[in-house]
C-alpha cells in the first residue's frame, strides 16, 4: 500500500528524479513515478510495453511521431508499444507511468 504518491520523490533542480514503484506493489509490470522539475525532458524513449502516463500534478507535453498533447494534472495518455516519444515538463511536474502488455 502506499498513502501519497506525492511525497515519494521530490524535485531537484536540473534533474528527473524516479522511484520503482514495482516491488513495493508486488508487480510483475514496471511502475515508475517520476519528478520532473520544470524544463527538464526524455528525449526520444521507446519500450517494448504499452505505456500508461499520468500526470499527477503539473503540466507536461508528450510528442510522438504524429501528435503533440498537453496533459495538465489529472490527466492520462497512453503511448503504444515501440512508439518512440518525448516528454517535457512545461511545470514542475510529478508523473506516474505503468507499462503494460
């Protein structure tokens, strides 16, 4: 169980910061939470697995080969399989992604 996924990472200026969420939820699927300060980016990532991307406070734009999206707090995307896209937080933002098959 976990009370606030808020408070398990923290922004860093000029960093991502992340936490592995999967063993703590005894998951066999990658769950990451992430904290992007507000500028910082993913440039150009891909995986295997279909990925759920929530944004869970800030604001955060996610371009792929065919479309360009704004997700502020609250909001959800998913990105396909092997599609290659980019994250970049307009705010300071914390964002939560579950992979799955």
């Amino acid at each position: 169980m976990i009370d606030n996924l808020l408070d398990l990472v923290t922004y860093h200026d000029g960093q991502i910061a992340s936490r592995s969420l999967t063993k703590k939820l005894e998951m066999a699927s990658p769950i990451t939470l992430y904290a992007m300060a507000a500028g910082e980016s993913i440039s150009n990532e891909s995986g295997k697995l279909t990925k759920l991307i929530q944004v869970l406070e800030g604001s955060l734009q996610v371009e792929t080969a065919d479309e360009k999206y704004l997700l502020n707090a609250q909001g959800m995307l998913s990105i396909a399989a092997d599609q290659v896209h980019n994250l970049y937080a307009l705010k300071d933002s914390k964002i939560l992604q579950i992979e799955v098959k």
